[in-house]
C-alpha cells in the first residue's frame, strides 16, 4: 500500500478483515483521534454494517476548517511529531495524509440517523505548548500561543462533530487531555455500553 495511507484505506482494510473473521453485523463502531474519522467514514461507505458510534476526541475535517491556511501547516506538523528516527529504522511505517482522508470525509455520503456518543478532551493545550518547546519535544519554530489556536478549533470542531446526527450526546466535562480512553477509561466504557444497550433496546428514534 502505498504512503502515506487515507482513513478510505483504513476503513476498506477493516471491512475486509471483519468480513473475513465473519463477524456478524450489526458493530457499534468506537474510534479515537484518527481511528474515530475511520470508524465515521465505515458508517458512511457500510451504512447496513454499523449500528451505533462512539467518538473519542476523534479527529475531524472541523480542525482544519476553522484554521487558516498558516495554521493547519504548523498544526499537521503538530499531528505528525517526529517521525525521522522511526523511518530509519522501518521505512515501511505506516503513515497518514490527513488531508486527503478529510477530503474522503466530505465526499463520503451522510452518516445515517443511529445512536452517537462524542466524547472531547477538556484539558486546553494552550498552557503547554512552551514547554514541550523548550523540552525538545516540539519543534522550536512552532508559535508559543499556538495551543491556543488548537484549544479554540477543536472545541469548534468537536461541536460539529456532535451534530453529525439527531440526538447525538456530547460529553465535554471529560477531566482529560486528548487520551481520554487511557485517563478517563471508565468515562469511554460507560458510553460504549449506553450506546450499545440503546441499540439492542430498539428504542432509539431519531429526531422529527
């Protein structure tokens, strides 16, 4: 496959995998960061094959749209980190486009109407930025404020994500950064098993 990879390949691949462990269908799709766009893209291109989504601070076409131009090119550098070691080491690491997986995004159709629970971290970057500059562990040309820029997006970004469908539930008092499933895992275990007994209950309606 070629480099670097789209969430269309990441979902292509996973319908094929699940396909070929026949697994039975219905899924309730749970995805965080990265794999939250794959598992919404899934729900997209296999309407039939998903019942329900969680979102864990999943990342969205949002974040790049309420940047500018200038903002998104320090916030991919952001999202990459520094891979250069790890590409020595094996070049075949997978990598992702996230520019082409947000256009992928916009072409796919409508998430149909289904129970979604979106989950977004509520521990702003802003404060930590100049630290993790000055401790090497982002590049030193990325702007002191620009967790800011981050914080302010993202909270944009998560609040559209949560109108993807009617009725959709947004928890935004996580008390987490943006690994919420590794800080707050008790929170994304509740949520996993709401959306899951609202599915097998067959009550959920979408709104009218």
């Amino acid at each position: 496959m070629r480099q670097p990879t789209t969430a269309q390949d990441a979902a292509s691949d996973l319908h094929a995998l699940l396909s070929a462990a026949k697994e039975p269908t219905p899924y309730v799709m749970v995805g965080h960061s990265y794999g939250g766009m794959v598992a919404r893209l899934y729900a997209s291109t296999y309407p039939d094959d998903v019942s329900g989504l969680v979102l864990v601070d999943a990342l969205t076409e949002g974040l790049q749209e309420t940047e500018t131009p200038e903002q998104w090119a320090v916030q991919r550098v952001l999202m990459e980190g520094d891979i250069r070691e790890s590409l020595a080491l094996y070049p075949d690491l997978e990598r992702i486009d996230p520019d082409r997986s947000f256009d992928q995004i916009r072409a796919a159709a409508p998430v149909r109407p289904l129970p979604l629970i979106v989950l977004s971290a509520d521990r702003p970057w802003g404060p930590q930025i100049p630290s993790l500059v000055a401790a090497g562990t982002l590049p030193a040309d990325v702007p002191p404020d620009f967790g800011y820029v981050t914080d302010a997006a993202q909270k944009q970004a998560q609040e559209k994500l949560a109108k993807l469908v009617p009725n959709a539930k947004h928890i935004t008092n996580t008390n987490s950064g943006h690994e919420v499933h590794k800080e707050q895992p008790q929170l994304v275990i509740n949520a996993i098993r709401e959306v899951v007994e609202t599915v097998r209950s067959g009550n959920w309606q979408p709104a009218r």
